[in-house]
C-alpha cells in the first residue's frame, strides 16, 4: 500500500510539472523553444508511464516470495539430490516483472515435471533451464539423457498430457524434441 501511495504522489508530481512545462510552452514566440518544451514534455510522461508500469509489474509479482527468478532457483536446488546434479539455470528479459502470477505457479509445475522426468527416465547427467521473457514466456529444459520415444499423437504419458494442458490453458505450446546428439528438449 505505501509503494502505490509512493507512485501515486511521485506520478502527481510529475504531471503536474508537465502541465507547467506546456503552459510555458504557450508562452513562447520561438519555435525552436516550444518544440523543445513539448518534446521534454513528452519524455517526461514516457518516464512517468515506464515508472508505473514497473511499479505495477512489481506489485503482481509478490505472490511468489523472492519473485520467479528466486522461486525456479531453489526449485533447481531442491531437485538437485533427485536428479544428482544442479540444474543450470539461465534467464532472459524480465523474469520477476512481467510474468503474471498463474504463469509462474504453471512454469514452476512444468519445470519440476520436466526435472523429474529428465532425472528418472531418460537418466542424464546435465540439465540445462532456459527461461526467457521477451513477448512471451518461454521455457526450456535440455537434459543428456538417453532421449525420449515419442508415442503416437495423444498417448502421451500422463505426466506430458498434463503439461501439454497446462501450455494449452495459458494458450501457449507445448513440445519435446529428441536431440540430435542424444538428450531431450522441453519447451
């Protein structure tokens, strides 16, 4: 509640100075002048609205203690004695700013799924987490295992019928691709 006060007093202040940098704007007779007044003016709302979208981001993105990034983590680290390695985990883009919260709890679900598969059935060794936030959220596991045996369309073990619904219902896809030199790829 005091961070949205906060934003609430600073985005006051800050359109209010707008406000009197345009009225000076109206007073002046050089061109040069008026375009350079607007033109702050306008960089000035820019940081404004960059300011409260963050703040908003920052705001959703406290149901997960920590934050997704943290959350994915010491999910990798709890595994770790399951799958008898750590995870390698990297990020991209704005992990705990954007992803909204159903997003990160079905993320956090696949990742654990995909770990354990990784580690009980295709026995590998290495297992590398991508997560990566551009215009959408994308997840990717690779491990070194002996790869996997894709059933025919929709006889997939319950375990990938379960995250392939998960991608569906947050309409996004769902795939695992054999690697060429030995492993699985989920995303």
């Amino acid at each position: 509640e005091r961070i949205a006060r906060d934003l609430h007093d600073r985005v006051i202040q800050r359109v209010f100075a707008v406000g009197l940098t345009l009225q000076e704007a109206t007073r002046l007779s050089d061109v040069d002048q008026i375009v350079t007044r607007v033109d702050q003016a306008v960089d000035d709302l820019d940081a404004t609205i960059s300011e409260i979208r963050t703040t908003i981001y920052e705001l959703g993105a406290s149901a997960l203690p920590g934050g997704l990034r943290r959350s994915v983590l010491e999910l990798a680290a709890e595994l770790a004695p399951l799958l008898g390695a750590r995870a390698e985990v990297t990020f991209h883009g704005p992990i705990d700013n954007v992803v909204p919260q159903r997003t990160a709890d079905n993320l956090l679900a696949v990742l654990r799924e995909a770990l354990t598969n990784a580690g009980g059935h295709a026995r590998a060794t290495r297992f590398v987490v991508t997560l990566s936030v551009t215009d959408q959220v994308t997840l990717e596991v690779t491990d070194n295992g002996v790869g996997v045996e894709l059933p025919p369309a929709r006889r997939e073990g319950l375990g990938l019928v379960n995250l392939r619904k998960r991608a569906e219902q947050l309409h996004g896809d769902f795939e695992v691709m054999p690697l060429d030199a030995g492993g699985t790829r989920v995303s």
